[in-house]
C-alpha cells in the first residue's frame, strides 16, 4: 500500500489508516495487522504543499512570463483618502 501511494505521489498511510486498509481488505487477524502495520517514518512524509494544485502553471512560468511582460504585474492604484471617506459617509 505504501509503495503504491509513494508512486503515485499520495501521502503515506499512517498507522490507523493502515489498519483499516488491512482490516477491510485482507483476512488478516488483528494480531498480524499488529505486526505488520508501520510507523510512517518522519523523512518520508512528503511535505503538505497546497500551492502545488492550485495554478496550472509552474514558477518557472510564472516567472519568465513576469520578466517578459512587467506591466502585467502592476496593482490597480487605491483610491485616494477623500473618497474613502466620502464612501463610509454614504454607508452609515
């Protein structure tokens, strides 16, 4: 089960999950499954990295992209103070 999680770049079972795959998949007694369930060991966690599927390109994309076309990458300007003042105004 570990391999297969290590090649297809899922996270490893810990110890619960592990017993429940065994328990819900094999014959096995409780005592073996006792035996032969594992301790994730800490070098072999895949560190959790949310960003990874959050854009469909990579950094290195994103960062030839930004050195090619700068004025993309300027922030709209905020609005003067007078017209946030005059917007709370409008709104009490």
């Amino acid at each position: 089960m570990q391999s297969r999680a290590l090649a297809s770049d899922r996270p490893l079972l810990d110890t619960d999950e592990q017993r429940t795959a065994l328990t819900n998949t094999t014959n096995l007694t409780p005592e073996i499954i006792g035996q032969v369930v594992q301790p994730v060991p800490p070098a072999r966690r895949p560190a959790h990295r949310p960003w990874q599927d959050e854009s469909p390109f990579s950094i290195e994309e994103v960062v030839a992209f930004a050195a090619e076309h700068p004025d993309c990458l300027v922030a709209p300007m905020a609005k003067p103070a007078a017209s946030r003042a005059q917007n709370r105004a409008r709104h009490v």
